[in-house]
C-alpha cells in the first residue's frame, strides 16, 4: 500500500492570493461544469417522470395502455436509463470536473471539445430513450440503450476524458487526494464496463447462455463502482471542506479504495442466486456482497470521524444536511445489498418489491442525494444565491419518499416474499398481498418527482435570476487570455 | 504518486472480477453445445423455431423482463420446483438458443421458464395479451392491444381471431387479429419449455 | 474568497481538502480478518468444486468430490433404445409373438436362469442367433440379427432394461461387462446356435465381478472344444 496509493494533498495556503486563483479556477469551468448539471438535472426530471408513469401503471394497469411509447415495460427501463446514465453519470461528470480543475490548479482555456461531448452525450440519450420508448431496447437490464446510441456515449465518454486527462491533469508528483483517486478510477472503469458489456451483448451477438454473468457483471458495476466512485469522491471532497478539517484517516479511505474496487467487481451474481450460473460464481458474489460492508464502515468511520462535533452544524446547513444523508443512505444500501445476498434470506426476498425498493434507495438516496448536496454546494459559487427552505422542503420531500420506498421493500418484500415462497398461495393473490406496497412507492416516486421539480426550479433561479449582490465575488478582474464561458 | 502505478493495481484488482465473471462464462458458458440426450435421444436443448427467435425480440423490446423471471431455482433452499414453476432447476445452457437470455430480476409476474408447459393453447395467449384482466382476474399485467389489429371479416372469420370479451370488444362485422409481432411472441411463449433432461440438471426426487 | 454567501453558512471557500493520517483502528483490522475469513469458509463450501457445470452446490461436497450430476437412469435409456430397436420382434410388452419370436418376460434366457448366464445374453446380442431354440418351454427357429454396431453402454442399458422391466427382476448388465465379452468374441461374425452357446461355461456378471480377469480369460477359448455338452444342448431343441 505505498507506491500505488492515493496520498495526501498538501494544504493549501488559504491566503488571498490562492482564494483569488481558485476563484479564477472555478470561472474557467463554470459553463461546462453547470452545463452538465443542467443537462444532469433535465435527465433527473425526466427520469423521475418516466417513473411515475411506470409506477402509476404497477397500481392501475390499464394507465396508458393505449399504446406502444407507453407501455411499462418501455417506460420504466427508458426511466431507469435517463437516471443513471443521464442524471446521475453527468451530475458525477461535473463535479468531477470541477474538482479536478481544482486540484490540477488550473485555469482551463477553451472548454469547446468537453462541451460538444456533453452535447453529443445528451443527444444520444435523447435518441436512446427514444428508442427504447419505440421498442429498440435490447431487453437486458441498463443496457438497453440501442448499439449506436450506446457507442455515441462512449465516444461522447472517451473525448471528455480524453479532454480531461490532457488538460487538468494533475503536476506530476502532486499527490492525489482520495476524492480524485475514486473520481479518476471511476472514469477508467465506466469505460471498462459499458465497452465490455455492449461489446458482447449490444453490439455482437453471444449465446444466451453468458447473457446472465455478463448483464449482472455490469450492473453491479454500473451502481457498485460507477455511481458509487462518483459519489464517494464527492463526499471525500465536501464533507472535510464543509466541516473545515482534514480528513481523518488517509489509511481507512486508501483501505476503503481498494476493497470497493475488488469486492464490487465480484458482486455481480447476487441477483442469480439458484439461477443459471454455476454455482461458484454465485457463491463469490454473495460473499463479495456481503464483504462490501467492509468499505462501507471504513468510509462512514472515516468521514464521521472527520465530522465529528461539527455534525449538528452540517446537518443544519440545508446543502451539507444532503451530504450526509447520502452518506446514510449509502451505507443502508450496502447493508440492503448484503442482506439480500444471504441465500436462506434470498429465498423470500429475492424477485420481490424489495428489490425494486433497493434500486430505488441506491438510486434516490445515495446518488441523488449525494449529487444534489455536491451540485448545491457548488451553486452559490456558479450561480447566485438561492433560497435554502426550498432546498431544505425538497430535501424532506425526497426523505419521505425513501421512507415509503423502504418501508414498501422491507415489510411489502416480506410479505411478498412470504407468498411467493408459499406452495398454496396462488400468484394472483401475491398481486393483492403487494398491491398496497405499490401505492406506497407510487406515492413516493410522486414525492420525490416534486422534489426534483423543485430542485430543477431552484437550479434554473439560482444560474439566471440574478441576486441582489453576487453569491461569489471575484476580487481580482479576470486575465485576458483566460476564456470564460457563460 | 506514480499514477502509471495506481492504474495498474486497478487494472489488475478489477480485471480480476472481469477474467472470473465475464470472460470465464464466456468460455465456459459460452462454449456449452447443444447435445443428444443419452435419454431422450433427441438433441438438447431442442431446436427453437425462427418465429420464436423473432419472439424474443417482442419479449426483449417490450421489456416483459422488467416484470417476468425466468428462471427455476433448485429444492431445497428455493420453492419454485413445489410451486409448478419447473420440473427441474434451470442451468446456462437451457438458455443457449436465446439471443439474449432473459433472465429476469422481479417476479411482478410469474416466472415463464416453463410457460409453455403449462399453456399450450396460442387462443389463451392471444386473448391474454389482448386483456389481461379478463382472462385473468386481478392481475396487474397492462394489456397489449397494440400487438393487434381491428379489422373488418373478409369472408369467414380468421382461425387467429381472438375471442374477445370485455371492454375492448370490436365493433360488428370486424375482428381482433394478432400482428405478426404477437405472433412471433406467443410463438416464442409457448416454446419456454425447459423439461427435457440435462446431466448438469438432475430432476429431484418426485414427491407425491 | 473569505465573504461568503450568507444563505449558505456550510459552504465557505475554505479551500480544497487535506487529510490527516490517523491510523485504521484495530477494531476494524479484526472485523475484516473476521469477515473475509467466514467469507472464504463459506465460498470454500458453496463453490461446488469450482465447476462451470455444477449449478447448485448442494449437488457437489465443498472440496469437489462426487459427480455434478448422477449418470442417467439406464433404464430410461435402455427403454428408448428397446422401443428403436427390439419392439419390432419381441414386442414392448415384451411377450413376443408367439411360435415367432421368443417372449422376454420371465424368461430364462433374459434372467439367466438353468443354464444360462450373463454372457450367453451378451453374446447373443452382439452376433446374434439363428437356428431352433427353446424359451420357457416353447419352441422357435427364426433368425435375430447381430447388434454389434450398438455401443456397449447402449446394450448394457437395453438389457438393465429388459431384466427389469414386466415383472423381470434380474442384476443390472454393467457396459464393461458387454465390453469384455465384446473383446471375447472379437474373431466371430457367424450368429450363434442354441447350441454353441450352451456349450459355454455359465458366467454371471455378479461372478464376473468377484473373479477377475485372469481366471476368466483363460477360461472361454476352453470353451469351445467339449463335444458331449453340445450333444445334450441339441436334444431339447428337436425333442420339444
């Protein structure tokens, strides 16, 4: 654990000169930063109502049922695609972005190419969900996006990074912050996990036999590593700022890296327990699941350590108040995950509304909270000020509907689970055991749409609307040869 | 911080997950060959219909899987042989001939490993699809009417013509056919039978 | 950048963040030595031999031992080779057809009863026979044809079958005991006759098992010669 390590990043001096370059950092980035937030924040609006309409026609079937576009089985994958490929991939893009332009120390000159690629990324999302609405869709969980759709991501994916490596690349030497570490990693194993996934089942044609290992291999990815790393790496970066104290332990979050990165490739078949997939590779998964624990405690150790007695003060603030909740949320989804895993446990658990819930809290509470925290703390910085009581009214909104969502997976699954498992019970009557459960996670997908609404509107205030005085003052006039993107 | 470093410990720390999860079924798996079963006689898994292949498609591209397993978990742990849903645990090479294989995350509704045991009459598919809540009471299955088409009788009634009840009736002198789409997916359906034998599936012990 | 908004107090512009190195606790060392150790354990038990054809590891012991599936019933297999092949003559009740073909149910040749054994039922089999014989008392003089071209697994089954099957209760015939008898009679293409075959010492699989090789390989070119046992296997024949 020395040469490869993620080590620390040296203090910088707090003195007016470094606030001032920063503040000239962050100028260099904003357009494209708030670029992806926007583009982020539409996929969050339109995902969240792609899944109203899939969760209003679980309790009233006949809802739409007029045509094609809408069925469910269209509606809720186009949903869960512009969620995690739209809102979530782009949100974590950004600060991304941002944060390495703040390592690197950068001002970034010319933003053009990383524009264009959000650009090319937001149209072969529109034309993807699109075509899954018209029945292009592969059929294979989050690889549903047709092949060319799937490719202009990547290439979208590989001109950013390719942007980003060549520009904000840190000085060689510079020691790299835990934050950047999970953030950079993640850039490297999207590209892994999407090329590999599309190449053997989207874009060439492999015998059904592997399509299961292989769909579970990136699904798991895909929430576990991807979302996960950019997540993480933003809580690594705001929380120790926002409390105003280093991070605790640079050993707990270098054990945490590591762990994650070996345990969350493994957990793939935990969603094939007793399914087609030989039984060793089942098993792996399920204790590779259940292993993940292990960087779950090691990061809310860390970062709660960092907190410490500043953990009323953050939990007062309204943006830092989503930080850890998302926080929170991640650790219950871990400990989620892991408890499912367990066979006897699978065995009632498994293909209920319980895990429907789990995605639901990963991709609500964790993600969503997680970026929403991350992209409100930026805003006063990018944008103008904005009203905390309605972030503060959203934050609340998105809680009660995480709440429905557990309580709907927790006692809804076991009873669900209890059902399904029972010889006598007949499968229509598990249709009415669950149904109420269903109107709870309708409710809450109503609730949590709002909040995003909210949040989409708070957003647009904050960039346009100007405040009375701006949120962030430049002291120093910009330099010439510094492009500045509006 | 050699960064050159940091990438190769990723590299060789997730790729181990990608070698075990990935590229060993794509061998292992992937490799697996129909065969002749020493019991049957036949070739195993059967040969499947280019209609059924087509139905695939349908089943893939209207996301049946966002609410559909198909899979059969084995006795002990799991109750699905007891519950009818198979006689028999599903294994990777029951699914060779589907391209892709789906297995399903959610049992919203039931699994269809076998569906095609235990329905064997397309009429049943065709007015299930048509309207779900009439042949089957209570079910929250959305209909799929726009895998049929009105139109008026030429003659003598088409053989596929469903028969409709409800709601959704036509109007006189014309008739719900199914679309070649809804052909190709009941045709599809009613091939998911997984009973004959594989060595790597043994049938557990019949209990009365 | 120290002004800051005042409707954010959580997010000053304190700078970018540091980190501190205290050490991992020894709590957390000890759960995870803990934890991937009951991890290891429990994949060591589960893994099902790390086979890519064992699907439910309760099939396999944890260290890979037993086969990943049993072998199938040859009684399955030897009923679908009897249809394909034997139903033809000696019917699927196996009754035969009476002064045609000789029945099977209960009878002595099948169940290797007087003086009949195991390999008398392999080799007539493998070359077939032709010429009168008797079974259960009944005269027939027909011809059956050679099977040689089934593999010894496929004749092992149809005979397992046939000894079990219709109230027959006799030993399964196990494929290397068809094989060895196949090697025995490598040399001969002619059917055989009621009477050259009795002229062969009796052997039972249950016996062949018991007594090696040795014995039984220098026991049947012996068999051949004897000319008085030939003369008593003729008599019934015509006599009933």
């Amino acid at each position: 654990m020395t040469a490869s390590t993620p080590t620390t990043q040296p203090t910088v001096p707090a003195d007016s000169s470094a606030a001032a370059r920063r503040a000239e950092v962050d100028r260099s980035v904003r357009g494209l930063v708030l670029f992806c937030f926007a583009s982020a924040i539409f996929w969050l609006v339109v995902g969240s109502f792609l899944q109203v309409i899939s969760g209003t026609q679980l309790v009233i079937p006949s809802f739409l049922d007029c045509a094609a576009f809408f069925t469910f089985g269209r509606v809720q994958p186009a949903g869960l695609t512009a969620l995690v490929f739209g809102w979530g991939s782009l949100a974590g893009l950004g600060f991304g972005i941002w944060q390495m332009a703040r390592a690197s120390g950068k001002v970034v000159r010319g933003v053009t190419l990383p524009v264009c690629s959000v650009i090319l990324w937001n149209l072969a999302l529109v034309g993807g969900v699109l075509g899954i609405l018209a029945g292009k869709g592969s059929g294979i969980p989050y690889l549903e996006l047709p092949g060319p759709a799937a490719f202009a991501i990547l290439l979208a994916f590989g001109l950013l990074v390719i942007w980003l490596l060549l520009t904000l690349r840190g000085t060689p030497g510079q020691p790299l912050y835990i934050a950047k570490a999970f953030f950079v990693v993640a850039l490297f194993l999207f590209a892994w996990l999407y090329s590999s996934a599309n190449t053997l089942l989207i874009w060439t044609v492999s015998p059904g036999s592997v399509t299961g290992p292989i769909e579970g291999w990136f699904e798991n990815g895909l929430f576990g590593l991807w979302l996960t790393f950019l997540s993480l790496s933003a809580l690594f970066y705001l929380l120790p700022v926002a409390a105003g104290r280093p991070l605790h332990s640079q050993g707990l979050a270098t054990f945490a890296f590591w762990t994650l990165l070996f345990f969350g490739g493994w957990g793939g078949m935990r969603y094939f327990i007793g399914g087609p997939i030989p039984a060793w590779m089942v098993s792996a998964s399920v204790v590779a699941t259940f292993l993940l624990i292990l960087p779950a405690l090691a990061v809310v150790t860390n970062l709660g350590r960092t907190i410490g007695d500043a953990g009323s003060r953050l939990w007062e603030a309204p943006t830092t108040r989503y930080l850890i909740a998302g926080l929170i949320f991640y650790f219950s989804w871990v400990v989620g995950c892991a408890f499912v895993a367990i066979p006897t446990v699978s065995s009632i658990f498994h293909f209920t509304i319980y895990q429907e819930g789990l995605t639901l809290i990963a991709i609500y509470g964790f993600v969503s909270l997680t970026l929403i925290g991350a992209i409100l703390t930026l805003l006063p910085r990018f944008g103008h000020s904005f009203n905390p009581a309605s972030a503060s009214l959203q934050f609340w909104l998105i809680i009660v509907g995480l709440g429905l969502f557990a309580t709907s997976a927790t006692i809804g699954g076991l009873l669900q689970g209890f059902a399904l498992y029972d010889v006598e019970v007949s499968f229509l009557n598990v249709v009415d055991y669950v149904f109420p459960f269903r109107v709870l996670v309708f409710v809450g997908l109503l609730t949590v749409f709002a909040a995003t609404l909210g949040f989409a509107a708070l957003f647009a205030r904050s960039v346009y609307v100007p405040a009375k005085e701006p949120a962030v003052p430049v002291s120093q006039p910009v330099p010439q040869n510094v492009e500045v993107v509006a | 911080m050699k960064s050159s470093s940091l990438f190769l410990g990723v590299a060789i720390v997730f790729g181990l997950s990608w070698v075990g999860l990935v590229a060993y079924p794509y061998v292992e798996l992937g490799g697996v060959q129909p065969e002749v079963s020493e019991e049957t006689g036949s070739l195993v898994p059967p040969p499947v219909s280019g209609v059924a292949i087509e139905g695939q498609r349908v089943y893939a591209a209207n996301g049946c899987v966002y609410c559909h397993s198909q899979q059969v978990r084995p006795l002990p742990l799991f109750t699905d042989i007891p519950k009818g849903l198979g006689p028999r645990q599903t294994v990777a090479r029951d699914y060779l001939r589907y391209q892709p294989a789906s297995l399903g995350r959610v049992r919203t509704g039931p699994d269809l490993a076998n569906v095609g045991l235990r329905r064997t009459e397309a009429s049943w598919f065709y007015q299930h699809l048509y309207e779900p809540s009439v042949v089957s009471p209570g079910s929250n299955m959305p209909a799929y009417r726009y895998l049929f088409e009105e139109r008026e009788i030429q003659g003598q009634r088409s053989d596929l013509a469903v028969n409709v009840q409800g709601p959704h009736q036509p109007k006189p002198g014309y008739e719900i056919v199914p679309t070649p789409e809804a052909q190709a997916l009941v045709g599809y359906l009613m091939s998911l039978k997984r009973d004959y034998p594989l060595p790597e599936a043994p049938k557990p012990p019949e209990e009365g | 950048m120290s002004e800051q908004s005042p409707m954010n107090p959580a997010t000053p512009d304190t700078g970018d963040p540091t980190v501190e190195n205290a050490s991992v606790p020894v709590w957390f060392w000890c759960l995870s030595v803990a934890m991937v150790f009951v991890g290891a354990l429990y994949l060591g038990v589960n893994s099902g031999g790390f086979k890519a054809n064992v699907f439910n590891p309760d099939q396999v012991s944890w260290v890979g031992g037993g086969a990943p599936a049993g072998p199938p019933d040859p009684k399955v297999i030897g009923k679908r080779l009897f249809s394909a092949n034997c139903v033809v003559c000696h019917q699927a009740s196996g009754e035969g057809v009476p002064g045609q073909f000789p029945p099977l149910v209960d009878s002595e040749w099948v169940l290797s009863k007087e003086w009949h054994g195991d390999n008398h039922l392999v080799k007539l089999v493998l070359s077939g026979m032709q010429g009168p014989v008797t079974v259960k008392g009944q005269p027939f003089n027909n011809a059956m044809p050679a099977w040689k071209q089934l593999k010894d697994s496929e004749i092992a089954a149809i005979l397992t079958y046939i000894r079990s099957e219709w109230g027959n209760n006799a030993a399964p015939i196990p494929a290397d005991f068809v094989a060895k008898i196949r090697e025995e009679i490598a040399d001969r293409s002619d059917p055989w006759t009621q009477a050259e075959l009795q002229a062969i010492d009796r052997v039972l699989v249950s016996e062949a098992e018991a007594a090696p090789a040795p014995e039984e390989a220098p026991a049947d070119p012996n068999a051949q010669p004897p000319a008085p046992e030939a003369d008593q296997a003729a008599e019934p024949a015509p006599g009933a």
